[in-house]
C-alpha cells in the first residue's frame, strides 16, 4: 500500500481496474421545489460538517453543509456528530 493511501489525512479511493463494461446509473437532481417538500416533511433536521471538505482540509467552501433528515438526523444528533437544526 502506497503511504497516500496510509495517510489518514488524505481520501483514497483504490485502484482503478478497466473492466469495459456500461455501468448504468439511475440518479436524480431534484429541483428546489422538490427538496422543500423533503425539508417540510421531515420529522428531524440536523447539520453536520462535510467530510468530503473537512478530510481535503484547503476547500474554501462552508463546511456545515450537509443536511440529515428524520432517523439519520436523530441518530447522528445522539452521536454528536450533527446538531439541530429547524426548517
């Protein structure tokens, strides 16, 4: 294992391997209206720092970003890894 991938300090995400083969996938950018019907629905909201920008540590961008709903908004507030948050 190369010390990149050692580094607890950087993300690693493997080795690539070309397997030649489609991979489909089926995912979904919802518009603003759509999103606002999640947030009003949900029974919990929390928000928790972005690990994506927190582990690369030079991302400029806010780092509260990411936004947990009903039971992962609860068990992530009891974790202490997210706070509270009202819509």
């Amino acid at each position: 294992m190369n010390a990149a991938m050692e580094d607890s300090n950087h993300i690693a995400a493997g080795i690539a391997l070309p397997i030649y083969e489609e991979i489909k996938l089926n995912n979904t950018v919802l518009n603003f209206d759509h999103v606002k019907r999640y947030i009003d629905k949900a029974s919990k909201l929390s928000v928790k720092d972005c690990i994506c920008r927190v582990k690369r540590k030079h991302c400029e961008a806010p780092i509260d970003v990411c936004l947990m709903l009903n039971d992962a908004a609860e068990a992530s507030i009891k974790k202490g890894t997210s706070r509270e948050v009202s819509a």
